[in-house]
C-alpha cells in the first residue's frame, strides 16, 4: 500500500484544498504516514502571501530533497500558492520536485501522480473543476468547509493572491447545497463558506442561475441538519444590507464578521487600492452594529506598508479601538514579487519601526479583545462542543457564535450544541461551566 505524507501551509481554502488531496489520494489507494521519512509520496500544499511563508517552506523542501537523495524512488509533489508563483522556475530551481500544481488544479493530483513531472502549472487556466467537488477526507467531524468560489478580482496592491489563484470564479449554488446536504447527511453541524472574496459571490454567474451571497448564506442555513454558518472572508466594500439582515434574521448565521480592514489610515488605504476609506469603514461597522449590536468582528491588519509615517501608524491603532474588536491578525508587510508594491513601491519603513509597530499594535489588540470579550462573563453562551480542551484534557471545549473558544466543566458530546455559563475572560478565550438546557416556559 503507498503512503504519503501531505504538509499544509497558510490559510482556510489550503486546508480544505488538503482534505480533499487526502480523499483524492485514498480515492486512488494511498494511506496517509505520520513520518514523511516513511512515505512513498511527499505532498506540500503550500502558501506564499508574506516572505515567511516562503522561509518556512523552504525548510521542509530542504528535507524533502535530503529523503529523496537516501531513496530517489520518492515522488516529491507541491502544490498550492508558491508553487503556482513559482511555475516557471520550480523544475529548475529544485530538481528533485517531480510534480507541481496550483491551487485551481489539486482535481489533477491523481492525473499527475500517473504521468509524473509532467508540469501542470504552466497553463494557469481554471478548468471549471472546483475542488469542493472532490472526495474530502475532513479534519473535523462536526464542522466542514464549503468551497463558494475561487479566484479574487480585486487588486489591493500588496496581495499575491489574486496572481497565483487567477479571476474569481463562483462555483453553482445546486452543488454548493448538493454538497452542505451530503455533509449534513454525515454528521456536519457547522459549515464555513469559503472564498477569497466570498461577499462578491455569484456576481459571474449566468444570470438564470445566479445567487447573490445573503441568499446563499441563508439557503446553506436552511439545510437539514445545518446549525450554524460561517464564511470567511468578505471584501468590506461588498457588504451589503441584505447580508447584515440574514445576520440579523437567521439565527444559524453566526454572530461574527471577519472584516479585514487592512489599515486605518485613508492615505494607506488608498495605495493599498482597497477602494473605502477610514470613513466608509467605519460607516459599515455602524450599519453592521446597528443591525447585530452584539457582533463580534475581528480583522486583519498590515504594519509597514510602503509610506505609512507614524500618525498613518497611530491611525490603525485608533481604528482597533474605535470599531473595538474582538480579535485582529496582525502581519508586518513583505514586499511579494509580482505586486503592485513589491515592483513599484520603495519598502521604506525601517525594519526596526516595523517591528516597533507590530508590538504596539499587538498591545493595543489584546487590550481592546480583553475588553470586547468580559462582556460574555456572566452569560451563558451557545457551544458547538469540539472535544476535549487540548491545554486540560479533563475539561471540554468548543466555540460559540461569536467565533470564541470557550473551555469549560462538564460533561458533554462532540458535535452538540450546549448552553455553557460564562465565568472568566482573557483576550482570546472564555471559560465557563455547563448549565442544563433551558426548558420552554410551561414545561413541566
Ligand atoms: N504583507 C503582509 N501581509 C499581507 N497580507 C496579504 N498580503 C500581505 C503582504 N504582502 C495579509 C492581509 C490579508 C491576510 C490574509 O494577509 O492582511 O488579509
Ligand atoms: Fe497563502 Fe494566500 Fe494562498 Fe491562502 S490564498 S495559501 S494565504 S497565498
């Protein structure tokens, strides 16, 4: 029996990318090997958004050529982003990789494996396949993602993505619902949408089957068996009225928005091309806050972006207080080859400011996070049990809603949703004791 050993780097879509090499791969008779020193196949999904993300595959790929000098017999295969960014120089560069892939193309893995270092990145077309079509071995039992589209038309100046994962392309709502029924078939309570831009959703679509995302979002949630919904992430220039109404009308759609702001600063904004200001920002949050008071939101944000001065700087750390969000990704910027900034921008903050900024501006995170989420003490929350808590085996964990870890006593089952009282915060999880279902008035 083959053996591979898959490594997954960077975000969502590459971990759903790598369920589905698994099922794609035990489709085709491969087990999965803990060791990679054991395996007859080495598969990397990998990621290349900052400079890091290239460092640390270069280390693995580093090991992968040692096991292929001891036993040339291994097929070394990458996929994903940096293998997509890398098509025209990876055979070369690194001559003991056999096979490479991008990511619109992981439904050719097994076509690959058969016709070994044929390289399939060269054509960067998207063939109609989406990999949400493919068998999916999944990490988790109760939660799934759900792959709505790939690709992204947007051109914020710094992002490598929309480079290597091509145009966006929204895959039909039939096999979106197809797929959330069979997962709900099988034991999925919780699914997360995903997209590069998954609020753009369907905006490609033959007019005659066209789905805007809010009628999506609630059409997923409407699925048997479906008790909450997630998606990651939205563009905030793509938020509309009517996705804020399915938040506040649907209540499988979770209390959370992931809304990357980027920056605070306007001038930054507007050279990072994201197309709204601090203003309309913040004008979103309002209308999003009028609409979900309780929302939780949280954000991504880049320090040393080409240009930002101190008061560009000190503008982000407002908005983190401003808005008040409950958790924030925070990325120092890496010039990336093929950007708009990488070629043309001067990378001029100093690395030492960089690294000044991103301290500062992880402080003001947290104190803001460890604000947001006191206001949970005293509740009692809704949570998707996962297992047991992986820091205290003898407690169980899981997350409500609002998208926050949530440690606590009591006995419970993977996969239930349980009402969990409240007792402490810290700026990233809640800790809390399991409280008896609350019965329906009248019941005796
Ligand atoms: N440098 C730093 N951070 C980046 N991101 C994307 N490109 C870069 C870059 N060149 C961040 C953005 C994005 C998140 C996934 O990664 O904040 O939302
Ligand atoms: Fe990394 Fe971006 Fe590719 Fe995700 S889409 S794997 S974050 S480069």
């Amino acid at each position: 029996m083959p053996r591979y050993h898959l490594t997954t780097f960077g975000c969502q879509m590459n971990a759903h990318d790598s369920e589905r090499m698994r099922g794609l791969l035990g489709s085709l008779g491969y087990h999965e090997s803990p060791d990679r020193d054991a395996a007859d196949l080495i598969v990397f999904n990998t990621c290349t958004i900052r400079g890091s993300a290239d460092e640390r595959f270069m280390g693995n790929l580093g090991e992968a050529r040692r096991i292929k000098r001891e036993r040339p017999d291994v097929v070394v295969a990458v996929g994903g982003c940096w293998a997509q960014s890398q098509k025209e120089s990876v055979f070369r560069d690194f001559p003991f990789v056999d096979i490479a892939f991008g990511p619109g193309e992981v439904n050719r893995l097994g076509e690959l494996l058969a016709r070994e270092r044929l390289q399939a990145v060269g054509a960067f077309t998207f063939d109609g396949r989406f990999s949400g079509d493919l068998p999916s071995l999944r990490e988790r039992p109760h939660q799934a993602w759900v792959q709505i589209s790939v690709g992204c038309n947007c051109v914020c100046s710094y992002c490598i993505v929309p480079t290597v994962r091509g145009r966006e392309s929204s895959r039909s709502p039939q096999a979106i619902l197809e797929e959330v029924a069979a997962q709900a078939d099988d034991g999925v309570v919780e699914v997360t949408l995903l997209g590069q831009n998954v609020n753009s959703y369907g905006r490609d679509l033959p007019a005659d089957a066209r789905m805007g995302f809010a009628e999506l979002l609630a059409a997923v949630a409407a699925v048997p068996g479906i008790r909450r919904v997630r998606y990651t992430s939205p563009h905030p220039k793509d938020i509309r009225a009517d996705v804020i109404a399915v938040h506040r009308d649907v209540p499988e759609v979770c209390t959370h928005i992931h809304l990357p702001a980027q920056s605070g600063s306007s001038r930054v904004l507007k050279a990072m091309r994201r197309t709204y200001d601090r203003q309309r920002y913040l004008d979103l949050v309002g209308r999003i806050r009028e609409g979900v008071p309780d929302i939780a939101l949280t954000t991504d944000l880049i320090v040393g972006f080409p240009g930002e001065s101190d008061a560009d700087f000190a503008d982000t750390e407002s908005l983190v207080r401003e808005v008040g969000y409950d958790g924030a990704y925070t990325f120092v910027y890496s010039a990336r080859p093929g950007t708009e900034a990488g070629e043309q921008m001067d990378d001029d903050v100093p690395p030492e400011a960089k690294s000044e900024r991103i301290a500062g501006l992880i402080e003001v995170v947290q104190a803001t996070a460890r604000e947001r989420l006191a206001r949970h003490v005293g509740r009692v929350a809704e949570v998707l049990v996962e297992g047991p808590s992986r820091t205290d085996p003898s407690r169980m964990s899981g997350r409500s809603s609002h998208n926050v870890t949530v440690n606590f006593d009591g006995a419970a089952e993977a996969g239930t949703i349980v009402p969990v009282a409240i007792d402490a915060a810290t700026s990233t999880t809640l800790a809390g004791h399991r409280v008896p279902v609350p019965q329906p008035a009248g019941a005796a």
